[in-house]
C-alpha cells in the first residue's frame, strides 16, 4: 500500500507541489495535504496518486527490510538499428 512517505518522496523527486500532484491526479490539494499528513484514504484516491506517479515515471518500492521509497524507472533503451 503506497504510504504518505512515499507520496511526499515521489512529489519531491518529480518537483511536483501539492497542487501539481492534486490536479494530475484528479482529487484536491486539501486531499494529498491530509493523505500526506498520515491521514486514511479511500483506496480509489490512493490508486488515483499511484497511477499518476507511474505514468510520471515513478515506481514504487515496497518494505524489503531497507524500508519503502521510490525511484525513477530506468528508462528502456532504444534498439539499435
């Protein structure tokens, strides 16, 4: 499950605000602030938050005993012609 943790680093690494994330995403800012403040969320909205950091580029790395965080995909590299 995508925690308020890794909402706040996936916002940083793409130097999105508050706003930015809320309009992407299709919810309120007032939302991402409460969600962001540990707050519970509707599964759609966190879904919502999720699929927009993806499509963004995002991925997201679940507890592996090093904790949760994010990262950027590595992008794939074009096949040589």
């Amino acid at each position: 499950m995508l925690t308020a943790e890794q909402i706040r680093m996936a916002r940083a690494a793409l130097k999105w605000g508050v706003r930015g994330l809320a309009e992407r995403a299709g919810i309120t800012a007032a939302t991402v602030t409460r969600i962001e403040a540990g707050r519970p969320a509707y599964p759609g909205t966190l879904e919502a938050i999720q699929a927009t950091f993806e499509a963004a580029g995002i991925e997201f790395i679940g507890e592996n005993g090093g904790g949760v965080g994010v990262r950027f995909v590595k992008p794939v590299s074009s096949q040589a012609d």
